[in-house]
C-alpha cells in the first residue's frame, strides 16, 4: 500500500485533514488510536506529522487515507481539561509561535485565560502574541491600553486590532510572516 507523509491541518470530528505532496487528504485514525491503546496525548493533533495509508476513494469524496503514526513532536500549545478527569488537552503542535485572540467586548476581555495560555505557550515551548480583537466595540482604548501595559512590560508582543474595521490586521499578518 502507497505511504505518504504530511501535516495535520483542521480536525472536524472523527475526521482528519492532513496536507501532503500528494494534496489534501482526509483521513481516519488506525484501529490503535480508535480502541485507545495509546495515551491521549499520541492521538493526532493540528500540527502534527503524520504517517498516512493512501486508501480506495469510496464515494468520490476526495483522497482517502488511515493515520498509521505520528511524528516526533517539538511543541506542543496544551491547556487544562475543564473537566480535571485528565491532566489536560494538547491543543496544536510544533509551533514556533502562538497568536493568542481574546475580545475586548462580547465575550469580555479575560485576562485570567490570557494568563493561563501565556503560561501553556512558554512550557510548549513557543513565543505568545496577546492579539485583543473587536476594538471596535471597545468604550475606552485607555482601558484596554492599561489591562495590556504589564504584559507589554514583561515583553510581550500586543496587538488591537478590528476584523470589522481592519485595524490591526496589517501588523498581525507581518508577524505570521514565514
């Protein structure tokens, strides 16, 4: 059977999307990985590399493949389970940086996850970006400027930015860059 190697790039469901030299596949998990033989922390995730069977097109839905392994990892973004029943969750994986989106308003800005993901991007290992977006509902950018100020202070990047309005998004796209 063909092999071929690629990255994991969006989840959906039981579903796998890895891209390849070959394109997009999607793909199933190998029959270890379903009956839970391997930790949680060695089923796939965004970013991972992985070891794909090429499988039958059934259906004409595109390429087909099964998961058969996955690479070494050299981060990993990870957050505590809600439900404590597991340590915690792996996010993403070899990642050089991560962009941290909160909103300034609906929901409100919440510095004490911004606090806990700071903390999960500098054990991944990997540099945080703090991006607080929906400036444009923001009452007092004096507010926003002054809850940011000691992340600044302990050399964070910080960006305000507007999806609606644009603001913003020019200096977000410079630092995805490469």
């Amino acid at each position: 059977m063909e092999t071929t190697q690629g990255l994991v790039i969006r989840i959906k469901g039981a579903a796998f999307f890895v891209e390849s030299g070959l394109g997009e596949i999607r793909c199933s998990l190998r029959g270890r990985f379903r009956l839970g033989d391997a930790l949680e922390e060695a089923l796939p995730v965004v970013g991972d590399t992985v070891l794909v069977r090429i499988e039958q097109d059934r259906g004409g839905g595109g390429m087909q493949g099964v998961i058969v392994e996955i690479g070494a990892r050299r981060s990993i973004l990870a957050r505590t389970e809600p439900s404590q029943r597991k340590g915690y969750r792996i996010l993403g994986a070899n990642m050089d940086q991560a962009i941290l989106v909160f909103a300034v308003r609906e929901p409100d800005l919440n510095l004490r996850l911004l606090d806990r993901m700071l903390v999960s991007a500098a054990c991944g290992p990997m540099d945080a970006v703090i991006c607080v977006n929906k400036m444009d509902l923001a009452d007092l950018r004096a507010g926003v400027d002054a809850s940011l100020a000691p992340y600044r202070a302990m050399g964070y990047r910080c960006v305000c930015s507007s999806a609606r309005t644009g603001e913003g998004v020019e200096d977000l796209a410079g630092m995805l860059t490469g």
